[in-house]
C-alpha cells in the first residue's frame, strides 16, 4: 500500500477481520472523542466498535499536568498506554473514530504514534460511520490484547511549541496553516467560549476541506490543488494548527498522502496561543475590547 498505508480502506480492514489477523501484529484503535454533552465516546464504543478493536482514550493518553487539553503525554506514559493496548513496535496500528463527518480524532492518534517514532500506523478511510454503512461486522465483545512492550522516542520534528511558534512570526522560517473553521480563523465567532483569531501569516485550510461528501479522503490530486490555491508549498517547512492540537493533525494527514512526511503540528494551538501570545500577535477582524 505504500504512501497510501496512512489509510486503510474499509474492505481491506475487513478482510483482516475475517481472516483472524487482528491481534499482536494488527491492531484496531477506537480513537473517538466527543463533547460530553453530545455523546459519550467510551460508551458508544462498547455498544459496537469494530471486532477486536480497543478504546484509545484520548483523555487519558495526554500530559494532565497542562493547562492545556489533550496536549502530547510524555514518552513513558505513550509507551505504558499503547503497550497497554497490545500495541508493540511491530504492530501496524489502525485508527478510526465515529464522528459524523467520517474521521475527526483518529488523525490526531495517528500523529501521536508517528511523533513517537511509530511507522506502521493507518487511519481507516471514511471512518466508522462508512463501516457500518458499509455493512461491515461491529461487536459489543471486549477484546483483552495482551500487554506489549513499546518503546516510545520524541520525534522532536513533528512538534512545535509556543516559543518555535512566536519565533516564526519574524523569521518565517516555516509556513503555518490553520484548520479551523473561517469564522473562527478570521475571528467573527467565538470559539467554545474563546475569543478567536489567529496567528500572523497563517492561511486558513477548514480541515473539512480534505473530505469528501461521504467523509473519505479526497484524492490526491484534489489534496494537492487545495494546497496550492491556498499557495502553501508542500516542498518547504509546514506546521499545523487548529484549536487545540486535533483538527490540525488532518492538515498532516493529508500532505502526508502527497508525500510529505514531515509536517509539524504546534501541539497547544489557539487554545495555549491565546493565552500567551501578545495582542499584536493575534489577528482578528472583530475590534477586541481592551
């Protein structure tokens, strides 16, 4: 499957299913997040998730000490979680979540797994919604992997924090490009609460943009037109950002499908950015009140 292993399609999942290979060397992620308002993720999955499946909490997979949600845990603490989940250095990791518009947290454990050093991760194309319609088998079966040793090291390159992020304002050594919704990037609607904006010289990519009516991934083709009318040079240095670190790991996903490897994700976002960066480095066409 070459560059195209950062997405499974459901039928080849399917097939592995059948054929008994899920286990120590394949394993299903169920990476669903939502507000607790709305839905209860872990509850859902153990109503039905994909047969041999296990749940990948968001919530607990994170560094709590921060201020900041779901910002990246430390390396002892990924490595204990997902060997935890039977996950080892050898596994080929699969991610899914069951949002509504196809794939929403699944791309953000997929960058976690790859800026802790793991390869051999995918995320399924179209996400579970598509599965079920599909017709493809769900379990409420609990499925115990047993533990795995993962040895998890910091790709350093694949995250950027606060400081390499106000740096950049002058140098501009990387370009930036934020995937939020565009009221939220030009700063017309608040954002749970939070006045929004963004940060000097970023260009605005909805993460929604890279999915298809039906919530796959767009084409290749497609993927690479929308990056070049937002003029962002897929050959150069690239960071993401969104809102608090998830959204932005599409806007990875799909420059990786173009074949590049080495997009960065600024792991606080708008939500840590907000909080400390200057006035003049928040751009908003809504006149802040002092």
């Amino acid at each position: 499957q070459g560059l195209s292993r950062a997405l499974v399609t459901a039928s080849w999942l399917a097939e592995a299913v059948r054929a008994g290979r899920v286990g120590a060397g394949l394993r299903v992620l169920d990476a669903s997040w939502y507000p607790p308002k709305e839905r209860n993720a872990r509850q859902e999955f153990e109503e039905r998730h994909i047969p041999g499946a296990s749940f990948f909490d968001i919530e607990e997979c994170r560094d709590k000490s921060s201020p900041y949600d779901f910002m990246l845990p430390s390396e002892s603490h990924f490595a204990d979680y997902v060997g935890g989940l039977g996950v080892s250095n050898d596994t080929h990791v699969v991610v899914y979540d069951g949002d509504e518009v196809g794939t929403f947290y699944a791309p953000r454990a997929w960058w976690m797994f790859r800026a802790f050093g793991h390869k051999e991760v995918s995320v399924l194309n179209g996400g579970f919604k598509n599965w079920v319609k599909e017709g493809h088998p769900v379990t409420a079966e609990v499925t115990q992997p047993s533990p795995a040793v993962f040895k998890a090291r910091l790709n350093r390159a694949l995250v950027k924090t606060f400081e390499e992020m106000v740096q950049n304002v002058s140098s501009i050594k990387f370009q930036v490009v934020d995937s939020r919704p565009e009221g939220r990037f030009r700063g017309t609607e608040l954002d749970q609460g939070l006045e929004s904006g963004h940060i000097p010289g970023a260009v605005n990519i909805p993460f929604h943009s890279f999915l298809s009516e039906t919530g796959h991934e767009k084409s290749i083709e497609e993927i690479q037109e929308i990056f070049r009318e937002k003029k962002v040079d897929l050959s150069k240095p690239l960071t993401a950002t969104c809102r608090k670190g998830v959204t932005a790991c599409q806007v990875a996903l799909a420059a990786f499908l173009c074949g590049k490897r080495d997009v960065a994700v600024y792991d606080g976002s708008w939500s840590e950015w907000f909080h400390r960066a200057p006035p003049h480095y928040k751009v908003s066409e809504v006149k802040r009140s002092k």
